[in-house]
C-alpha cells in the first residue's frame, strides 16, 4: 500500500504516543526524591531504570495490571537511587501505579484523533500495556472522552508488548469485531521497542509517532512504514492525501 489512507483501522498506543507518559511518570516519581531529601536524577538517566526494571517485572508477573506492576518496581527504583533512609510506603507505591490515569495528553493528540476518525474515517484502536481501568481514567480525562471502536489491554491478553501474542489478540479481535483484515490495520506508535519491532514481526504495518525528545522504547534499528513527529502532522498528512 502506497498511501496511508489506504488503512481502514488506527491501532494505537496510548502512553507514549498519545499520553506524555515520561512528563507524567516523572512527575510522580518526583515525591520519592523529594521525601529523601534528593534532586530528580536526569530525565534519561530515571527513565532508563525504570524501563529496565518494569520489562523485569513484567516478565516475572504477565498477567498483572501495570498499576500494579509500577507500585512494584517503585521501591526498587529508589534503592537503585540510593534512597534506602526514606523508602517508600505501601501507601506511596500503589499512589504511584495509580498515577497513569492523572498523566497529560500531548496538546495535539485529542484534536487529531477526532480529525482521523471523522474526516479520515479510520476505526480507532488501542492496544495498551495498562489495564481496562487505568484506561478508562485517561480516556475520561486526559483524552476527554474520545470514542474508540476497540479497546484492548494487557489486562485482556494476560501478556505485555512487546509479546507477539497482544498483536495477535489485537488483529483477531479487530477482525471479529471491526470486519477488517490484518494488512488494513496500521499500528501508529511511539515506541521501537513496544510496538514498532514487534509489529513488523507479525506483519503489520506502523507509522512512527516520533515524539521529539522521547527517551523510552528507542532502539538503534528504526522500523516504520511512516514517520511524523506528532500525531497532528500524521492527521494533516491524510487530509492532504484526501485533498
């Protein structure tokens, strides 16, 4: 397919592509230092931890729901900044996993969503490694409400991406429910690691929600089929096409 409106479906992922999700995590790791007494490690030095430690407990725990994957790895996120007079609570941890609903939308994500499932004509899709309830929070605050045709989680599939198996529960579902066949489906993502590389691996085709600045999911091998910077330049992208 030479055209990007040549898809029927938009399966996205949410934070990181449609969530600032590094604002919002950093934000709500920052009352760990804070108690401690402790600068905010740099941006790229915190989230490189994290990342390490949440695909670790991932592994250990599939079939957890990514709250409570993140209140895990909290206090081991600070003992791997040295914060061991001033650990965190229990109470503090599950605030921290339940901080994914509170993270912001990138300013432009709402109103290009709205633009590709109205005048684009795209059925969107969200294949997320947060759970049904997590979701619900962000897709009633932060995205204000957008529809969405299709909403899976790794509550759902029992697994996280980048795991084969969510792409494959993904592309069956949509075919049962939205009537549209794999080479149809555009996975439109942020992140090499969580989305983009897998889904070249199960034959979908990606459109690279760059993201300047981001620092989580990169890798030294980019694989995409298309590439914006925001998700607003993709909508104006397909307007133009449409033109």
């Amino acid at each position: 397919m030479a055209r990007i409106t040549d898809f029927s479906v938009l399966c996205f992922d949410v934070y990181g592509t449609l969530i600032d999700w590094e604002a919002g995590i950093t934000a709500a790791l920052e009352p760990l230092f804070t108690k401690a007494g402790q600068a905010v490690p740099p941006r790229a030095e915190l989230l490189a931890v994290l990342h390490e430690l949440e695909a670790e407990q991932q592994r250990l725990t599939p079939t957890a729901r990514q709250r409570d994957i993140l209140a895990a790895v909290h206090p081991r996120i600070a003992e791997r900044f040295g914060l061991r007079t001033a650990p965190p609570t229990a109470a503090e941890s599950a605030a921290f996993g339940a901080s994914i609903g509170q993270w912001p939308a990138f300013p432009d994500s709402v109103a290009a969503l709205r633009r590709l499932a109205g005048a684009g004509g795209y059925k969107l899709v969200v294949l997320s490694n947060t759970d049904r309830e997590a979701f619900a929070a962000t897709n009633a605050g932060p995205l204000q409400g957008v529809p969405f045709d299709l909403v899976i989680t790794a509550e759902d599939v029992g697994s996280f991406k980048p795991a084969g198996r969510n792409f494959a529960h993904m592309t069956e579902a949509v075919a049962r429910e939205l009537g549209c066949p794999k080479d149809r489906i555009l996975q439109t993502a942020q992140s090499q690691f969580h989305d983009h590389h897998p889904a070249e691996k199960a034959g979908i085709k990606s459109c690279w929600i760059v993201r300047p600045g981001s620092v989580m999911g990169n890798r030294d091998r980019q694989v995409y089929d298309w590439k914006f910077d925001t998700l607003g330049d993709m909508a104006d992208a397909v307007a133009a096409e449409q033109s």
